[in-house]
C-alpha cells in the first residue's frame, strides 16, 4: 500500500514539475439568433413554418387544397436564400411557366430581388436548357427543333403512309399511335405490352405500330426533331450514363423543390432521384387527392412511393384551409375519405359561413339549365360578381343548354377550351418558316411553307427539299417552272441570320406572310390581329431559339378572336371544365350533371383505379367553392354509349348525410 501511494507521489511531483499552468477568463455563453429579415412564425402556421425551415434532408409536403401551398414554397425559398444558400443552388421545378414566375415574383416581395436568380421552370423547359448546354454528349445538334404535337402527328402519318400506304380498317389514326408512343416513354413501358394491356383493340397490328415506331425515332434523330417526351427522355438518358455530369448538375442544385407532384411521371421521378443523388436534399409539395392527370401519363404512384425512394423522408401535411367555408371542407373530407388508398388528412378552416353545399334534382337537362342561370342572377342581386361565379363541368358538351339559357338572360360568359393560339393554321405557318431558319433540316416546317406557294404541290416538294436541307436557298438550282414561285420565300430567307435581331426576323417573316394570308382565307382580317399579336410576343425575347423553345414548351391558350365570349365587357361568368379548373377559386360554384354514368363516367366502372381518379376530380371540383356550392343533375339524361338513361347522382354523392349536402328538388312555380 505504501508502495502505491509512493509511486502516486512520484508522478504527481513530475507532473507538476512539466505542466505549465494557463489562466483563463471565463464568460457567459448566449445563444445568438439569426435576424432574419422576415417574420416567418407570424406570417405562416405552425405546420406551413415546419415546410419553410426545413433545409437538408427529403421532405414530402401533402398540402390540401387551399392551405397556402404557393405560399409556403415561396417563403421556404426566402428562407434558404436568408439562411445562405446561393440562389443559383436552389431549383423550383413546376408545371406551368406562370406558376414558377409567380412563386419567384412573390419570392422576391417577400425577400428581395435575389429570388430572381433561383433555377425555375417547367420540368421541360429545364430539360431543353440543359440539353441545349450538353447536347454534344447525346450526339444532338444544339439548334435542335421541338416539336409540338401536331408536328408530331404530321411525322407519324408521313412515315405511315410511306411504310404502309393501304392500312388496315382498324389502324389507329396518327393521334392515337402518338399517344401510344408517349405513354410508353412516360410509363417506361415497351410499346407491346403497353399496346396489348391499354389498346388490345389493336393487337393485330401492333408489329407495324412498333415499325412505325422505330422509323419515327430514326427520322427525329436525322432531322433534329425532338417531341415533348424526347425532352424528358434524353435528360434521363444524359443523367443516367454521364457521371460526370451528373454530379455536376446534382452540386449545382443543391436544394430541389417541385410543386403538384402528384402530377409527375414516372420519367419526371426518375430525373429527380438522379438530381438529387449527391445531397437528397428534395422537397416534393402536393396532394395525391388531386391528382387528375392520368391520361397525360401522370403516375399517380409517385407521390404515394416518394418516402420509398429517398431517404429518411420527413412528411409534413397542411390542413389548414385558407379557401373554404367549413359547411363546404365537411363535405369534401367525406367525399375524399372513400379513396382506396392516399394520405389520410382532415382540411379544416376558420372561414365561417351557414350556407351548406346543395344537391339539386332537376327533371331534365333544360330544366337544369334554367334553375342555374337563375340562381345566378339571384347570386347577382347579393352582389355577387359574375367574375366570382364559375359552372364546372365533366366535359365540354354538358353545357349547350346552359350557353343557351345564358345568352337568353344576357349573361356574359367566357368557356375555356376555345381554339389554342398555337393550334391556329396561320400561327403555324409563321412558326414553320421560323424553325427553317433556326433548323435547315426541319423537313416538316420546309414541307408546310413549301405547300403554302402557288404551283407547289406535294411532288414539286419532294424536288425541291433535297436542294434546300442545308440552308442553300439558291432558286437558281431549281427547274424553272418552280423559280417564280420560290423566288420570294429564298429571298427572305437568304437574308436573314439566326443572330439577328429577332423583332428584325420577326417582323420580316410576318411581312413577307401577309400576301399570303390575304389569299388563302377569307377571315384573313380577324387572323391579322393574331400576326399582331405574335409579334408583340416575339417582342419579349432577345433570340430566336429561346422564342421557339418557349412557344413549344408554353403555348399561349387562346387566340384574339379564340375565347367563346357573348357580350364580354368587364365581368363576366366562367364555365370551365375541371381539369381546366384545378387551382382556380371562385366564391360560388356549379357542378352540373353530376349523374352517375357521366360523373363518374360509365368508362370507369370497371376499374378501381379510373374510378378512384373520377372521385378526386369531384374532389377538385368541390374544393373550387368558397361560399356556395349546388351540384346539380337530371333524373332523364340519355346516354348514346350504354344507350341507357342516367338519372341517380353521382355515387360519390348520394350516400351523403344531408346535413352536410342539402338535397333540393326544383318546382316550377304555377
């Protein structure tokens, strides 16, 4: 024991002999909190501020309808930039232009002007920008041409009727073999198995379709065309074989935010996980109860598997509803509890209201009409505006009689789904003569302005085309009955460079079009207003490809003359359909023919997945009201499919207790 505490002595002598003592002053430690220019708790809810300061890792967002879903994406932007992440780090991937443009102009209200610099867009137009800034890795010319899809048509049934000049009486048309092509790129499905599970009406000639199908992607190739699917495609493709790349593209948008994904592909999935393969920093915001899209190829799956292909995802969900009455979200909690499977919420809000959503039987479809158009005008006397007043409907047919009864009452109104801007032959023909220049060997744009001349004919084109594929506008080389005709299209063409002021090639093509114009239509006055317009849209970009790429990527809607109105001045009612409609609000909302057989369609009885996605388009429909809700449908609505008569409500509906869903019969008064 001594022994022990001898040693013990003996090296705490030496220590103390070695160890340099050093004085310190100690001070109290506070926590410093960051002064961030925005107030984010008092400006968002609890759950909205949770979405907004979530930074590094995967978050999936369920944000019911109403709760504040643009808002909260463009405050979590705001606050990345204040917590110091570079802009230029951060993308927002949408699916429409305007809403990535407002949710970095609200940005910028909020924050400052550094919002502008966040990466945004569609997941197409993303796609274009970086396949134009890497297309040598794909073996694709930068000046490749996009293809919308009546140019994609008008290939398709080129190399139809090369391959197989006498068809089949059940060949499918240009549309539908286009359709099937896409769905087979946007499901990631061999176009046979696709064929022979979705179209096995046309199992007989599938070997031809997929004939035709491999021709198409020779031609694209040798023309570079690209469609829309090729967008995504190809991005995939540059990802998924170029590490390099990938990791390049993975660091420089260290933080990713997409918006409605529940209207994502399977290809859009696919481009995200490879995105955010160096951080998995991903933030996906939507509501699979709205998702409607399926026939665009929309795969309602991702949203629901998202926690299964990132890591640790954390979900958070909205429910707080900015929008709604609670009379209107009791209903719409009930109708959306009988999905199969989805994220189970309760949206809930503090807008008060004693009016209760309304069922209403009418005796036929006129009388229905009637008792709408009337209710509209007593909604007119509470000083309800017509610009706050929308009818949905199924389908665009389900509103002849109401457009009657409304011109009657002299109702203003305007329908969406008129003619599109893009899809307008005049239009076209302008843009066709844009893209030869951009692209030389855009055979399908040469092709159309070629026909557009007096003696040119499909033969003289095929003659004509081998001469001009290389830019080589020389009419000198042509057969002399062709040279007069030519002449005036090689000049302008000749003397215009893709580097030249666009408004300067604009302006020329458009003039030189005008003759043109005159001849071929009689409205040629209504369709020069469109020309005018076209170039005020020109007007807004520096280069001719961004133009294009843009026009293909977001086509304006609607035409001049292209919207249905009657006696339009400054208010006007809304009839829309619902997918035009999804997120739109209006303070009072019309649901008409809410007959079951029409809505739900018949077509979907037999499938548990058809039917489940017609129940959230009942559910978007619902969630467009405010203040008033009335469905409505007939008791003797002919159907000419089943050749049976429709007359129960909507199964989604007609179990409803009513002291959620009032059910009302309409009497005509004596």
């Amino acid at each position: 024991m001594d022994e022990i505490v001898q040693l013990e002595n003996e090296i705490n002598k030496e220590e103390n002999s070695t160890v340099i003592r050093k004085k310190f002053v100690l001070k109290k430690r506070t926590n410093v909190k960051k002064d961030y220019k925005v107030d984010y708790k008092n400006e968002l809810n609890q759950k909205q501020l949770e979405a907004v300061i979530a930074k590094e890792g995967a978050y999936l967002v369920i944000a019911g309808a109403g709760s504040g879903k643009t808002k909260t994406l463009t405050y979590r932007t705001a606050r990345l930039i204040e917590d110091g992440i570079n802009p230029e780090n951060i993308l927002l991937l949408t699916f429409t232009k305007k809403a990535s443009a407002e949710m970095l102009n609200r940005a910028s209200l909020v924050l400052d002007d550094r919002c502008e610099n966040v990466a945004g867009g569609t997941f197409h137009s993303f796609s274009n920008m970086i396949l134009r800034r890497y297309s040598k890795f794909l073996g694709l010319k930068n000046n490749f041409t996009i293809m919308d899809q009546s140019d994609s048509e008008d290939v398709i049934q080129h190399i139809t009727g090369l391959l197989y000049p006498k068809k089949e009486k059940r060949f499918p048309k240009k549309a539908t073999i286009l359709e099937i092509y896409s769905k087979s790129v946007n499901k990631e499905m061999p176009v046979k198995e696709l064929i022979e599970k979705e179209y096995f009406n046309f199992v007989e000639v599938e070997d031809k379709i997929i004939e035709i199908q491999k021709a198409y992607v020779k031609y694209k190739r040798e023309k570079s065309l690209l469609d829309y699917d090729d967008l995504l495609l190809y991005l995939k493709f540059l990802l998924s074989e170029n590490e390099n790349i990938r990791k390049k593209l993975s660091n420089q948008y260290k933080y990713i935010m997409i918006d409605e994904y529940q209207d994502t592909n399977t290809l859009q999935a696919d481009i995200i996980k490879l995105l955010a393969s160096e951080h998995n920093n991903v933030m996906a915001v939507g509501d699979d109860s709205q998702s409607i899209y399926a026939f665009r190829g929309a795969n309602y799956k991702n949203i629901l598997d998202f926690p299964n292909i990132f890591k640790d995802v954390k979900i958070i969900k909205l429910e707080q509803n900015y929008r709604s009455s609670q009379n209107i979200l009791n209903l719409t909690n009930v109708i959306i509890s009988k999905a199969k499977e989805g994220y189970q919420k309760k949206l809930f809000s503090k807008i008060v209201n004693d009016r209760k959503p309304a069922i209403i039987r009418a005796k036929n479809s006129q009388i229905e009409a009637e008792f709408v158009c009337q209710k509209i005008l007593e909604l007119l006397d509470e000083d309800v505006s017509l610009n706050d007043i929308c009818v949905l409907i199924r389908n665009a047919r389900m509103s002849y009689n109401l457009e009657i009864e409304l011109s009657k009452a002299n109702i203003p109104y305007q329908k969406f789904g008129g003619p599109k801007f893009m899809d307008s032959a005049h239009i076209k023909d302008i843009i066709a003569h844009l893209r030869v220049i951009l692209n030389p060997d855009d055979t399908v744009s040469l092709n159309r302005i070629l026909l557009l001349l007096k003696g040119i004919g499909a033969k003289a084109v095929n003659s004509i085309i081998p001469i001009v594929q290389d830019g080589i506008y020389d009419y000198k080389l042509l057969e002399v009955k062709y040279k007069n005709s030519i002449k005036p299209l090689f000049d302008v063409l000749s003397n215009i460079n893709t580097e030249d002021d666009l408004q300067k090639i604009t302006e020329s093509i458009v003039s030189y079009y005008k003759p043109i114009l005159k001849e071929k239509y009689d409205d040629w006055q209504k369709r020069e207003k469109d020309l005018e317009h076209f170039l005020y849209l020109s007007r807004q970009y520096k280069k001719l490809d961004s133009f294009l790429s843009d026009l293909a990527l977001e086509p304006p809607e609607a035409s001049v003359e292209g919207m249905y109105k009657r006696n339009i001045k400054d208010d006007c009612l809304t009839i829309s359909t619902i997918h035009s409609a999804k997120g739109l609000e209006w303070n009072s909302v019309f649901i008409i023919g809410a007959v079951d057989g029409r809505f739900p369609s018949a077509y979907s009885f037999n499938s548990v997945e058809e039917l489940d996605e017609e129940l959230r388009l009942m559910y978007v429909a619902t969630t467009r009201a405010k203040s008033d809700l009335f469905i409505s449908y007939p008791i003797d609505m002919y159907d000419y499919a089943t050749g049976m008569i429709l007359s129960k409500p909507s199964r989604f509906l007609d179990d409803i207790d009513e002291n959620l869903l009032e059910p009302w019969d309409i009497e005509e008064e004596a």
